[in-house]
C-alpha cells in the first residue's frame, strides 16, 4: 500500500525532474532567442522551486522546525537575489 507521505515524494521527484528538463531545455535551446539575462534569471527561479522542493519534501521539513525551514528556505533566495542584482548590473553597466 502506497503512503501519502510516499506519493507526495514521487510527485515532489515527478516536479524535479520536470524542472531539471526545462532548465536543460532552456539553457540548451534559448540562448539565440531569449537575451541573456531573462534567461539567467529564468533559470535562476527554476533553480529555486527545485530547491524549495528539495527543503520542504526530501529533507521533511515541510512539518519541521519554522526557524530551520525559512532559514534554509531564506538562504537560496538571498544567493539567487544577488545573482540577478549581479546580472542587472552588468546588463546596465554592458549597455544592455
């Protein structure tokens, strides 16, 4: 007998998986027709659902300690803010 706990990781890795594909398929395909830094920055928020995934179902933190689960839910969207603000300045310093 399948759990619930069992079926909401199958669907968590189904949504990994498919999150992983579209990365690929982006970083793979786009580069001639979307500009770069909506492209990075696409990636970037891809890159941050698989990682709240990650945080909130494989480490089970989805019913965990608040303080731990914002902590580690906080720490990839501050890296991936200064990522895009890096991008943003360069974008604007490169003359877009």
């Amino acid at each position: 007998m399948v759990t619930n706990t069992s079926a909401r990781l199958v669907k968590a890795w189904s949504l990994l998986v498919a999150l992983a594909t579209a990365n690929a398929l982006l970083v793979g395909l786009a580069p001639g027709f979307v500009p770069p830094f909506y492209l990075s920055s696409i990636v970037i928020v891809l890159s941050l659902l698989k990682a709240r995934i990650v945080i909130l179902d494989f480490l089970g933190l989805r019913a965990g300690p608040a303080l731990l689960r914002w902590t580690l839910l906080a720490w990839p969207m501050l890296l991936a803010a200064a990522t895009i603000a890096k991008i943003a300045f360069l974008h604007v310093h490169a003359g877009g």
